[in-house]
C-alpha cells in the first residue's frame, strides 16, 4: 500500500518521486477510510505539544488519547514497567531460535 501511494521504497532512493506531504495524507486515507478534504483539513483542530529533548525528569508513565473524525476516543495510560516488560517479551521472541517444519515433519 505504501508502495502504491508513492513513497520511494527502493534502497539507494531512485524510484518515483512524490511530495511526501501528499503521500502521507494518501495514506491516511486508507488507513481510516475518512476522505480527507479541504473542508475537512481546513476545520480541524490540530493540537500539539512540545516534547524536550531531554525529560525534565524520569517518566513513570505516558498517555495516548486519539479521537479520530468519527469521534471514536481511545484513550490509553501506559506505565514504565509496561513498556520494559513488553520491550523484553520483544527482545526474547527476537533471540529464539526459528524452527522450520519441511512438510514430512509432525506438527507440534
């Protein structure tokens, strides 16, 4: 999909060229299936904040609250030890070993 609304997915960056504003926007379109529209742009409310560099101190936790055009609010506080806990479930799935079954091998 990506490919298809124009982003340059070759390694030394020699394919199709496009505003990667427009393809980012493309993208949004089919990803939330919402028709994004001068209306619609023009009238949206674009909030946002300013994220330092370095944390003023250590973080404990983060918030992530999305309503998107539909209304529909996800709203999400995820803690330190969460985040840790998942990084290590990610960093161990990484390290195990790949096991692939030719098609005379029993199931497990």
């Amino acid at each position: 999909m990506i490919g298809e609304i124009g982003f340059d997915l070759t390694e030394d960056g020699t394919g199709p060229s496009t505003d990667a504003k427009a393809a980012v926007l493309a993208l949004a379109e089919r990803l939330t299936g919402v028709r994004l529209t001068e209306e619609l742009l023009k009238d949206a409310e674009y909030p946002f904040g300013h994220v330092p560099e370095q944390p003023a101190e250590e973080w404990t936790k983060f918030v992530i609250d999305i309503t998107d055009a539909h209304g529909e609010r996800f709203y999400r506080e995820v803690t330190r030890e969460e985040v840790e806990a998942a990084s290590a479930r990610a960093r161990t799935a990484a390290e195990a070993p790949i096991v692939i079954l030719g098609p005379s091998s029993h199931a497990p």
